[in-house]
C-alpha cells in the first residue's frame, strides 16, 4: 500500500453522507473509504492526539516515542531511517558513522543475509530489537509519569469513533472505487507473482 498520498480536499472528505443499505455495502464502503482517504485518517490521529495533549505536551512527546518504536519495527522505516541518519552523521563526523555502519560490510550473500536465517536489522549500528525496546520501555516510563495512560485511550476512542461513523456514512465517489479496485489488483497480482 502506498502511504505518499496526501490529504483529499476537506470538501470531498465532508461531502455526501448517506446510511449504507445492506451489511455488505457497509463493508465495501468502509473498505474502500479507509483506503482512499488514509491520508486524513492520519491527519485525523494526529490533530485527536494533539488536541487531547495540548494541556500536556510532555505527554505527546511520550506518545511520539511509542509510536516512533512501533515505526522502527518496520524493516523498510528502519533500514531508510539507518541509512538517512548515516548519511548526515557522516557528514559531521566520519568515524561515527563509520562505526554505525559496521554491520554492513559483515553480511553475508547478494541479499545480505545467509539462506534459512532471519535478516537481522541494525538501526543506527544498535540491533533493532534493542533500539525498539529501549524506546517502548522509555516512552512507557514517561506515559506512567505524565499520568497520560487515561488521554492516550480517551484519544485513540475519539479518534477510532470518528473514523468508523466517516468511512461507514461517507458513500463513496467513483475515485476512490477505482483506487480501491487498483489496490485489490495490485494485491492480487503480487500474490501470483510470489506463487
């Protein structure tokens, strides 16, 4: 799935609202609204998560971590983030980044791993798995000391609540069926192709 989309016009997003007539238009509809408008669904999170930490900032730097840990759990996220993070330490300081890249030139094979074992990620020369520990623990450590647990599930319900009454209400325009059929058709291509 594409993530480089940006935001669809506020007036297409708030536009047509109708009740959907059967359990199986609802599906397709939520489906397809979720797919077509995920660029305001995140828009959508951030201004709930904003909004409900804005007498707490503290906090939203708590919550950026988490997220920022669930993000490195990407391998893509991790790899480009090393890769970025790389380029500019090296400009500053060569010997860092030298040290940060010490694991490359060690893999093993054209894909940079030996056959049968699991690729093991490094961000930022640190193994991935200790980078997002260290940030889970730290980001939790700093929601338990804002006493931000309650916002957190308060934004996440108002968040969650406004996108299931949109995606189900919002009927859908002839440009988002057709994105939608092109991501199911790209999905099942790749899925002949991987067979």
């Amino acid at each position: 799935m594409d993530w480089n989309t940006r935001p669809r016009p506020v007036t297409e997003f708030f536009a047509k609202f109708t009740p959907p007539k059967s359990q199986s238009k609802l599906a397709s509809r939520v489906k397809c609204n979720v797919y077509y408008y995920r660029a305001n669904y995140f828009s959508w999170l951030v201004f709930s998560f904003v909004f409900h930490f804005f007498r707490n900032p503290f906090a939203l730097v708590a919550v950026a971590a988490a997220c920022f840990s669930l993000l490195c759990a990407n391998d893509s996220f991790a790899t480009a983030l090393s890769e970025s993070t790389t380029r500019t330490v090296r400009k500053v300081h060569p010997p860092a980044a030298a040290w940060m890249r010490r694991h490359v030139s060690t893999q093993v094979g054209p894909t940079g791993r030996a056959y049968g074992r699991a690729k093991t990620v490094y961000v930022c020369g640190v193994e991935r798995k200790k980078v997002v520990a260290a940030l889970a623990l730290a980001s939790f450590v700093m929601l338990y000391r804002t006493r931000a647990m309650w916002t957190v599930f308060w934004s996440l319900f108002w968040f969650l609540g406004g996108v299931s009454a949109h995606a189900s209400m919002r009927s859908p325009n002839l440009k988002a069926r057709l994105s939608s059929y092109r991501e199911e058709f790209r999905a099942v291509w790749r899925g002949y192709a991987e067979a």
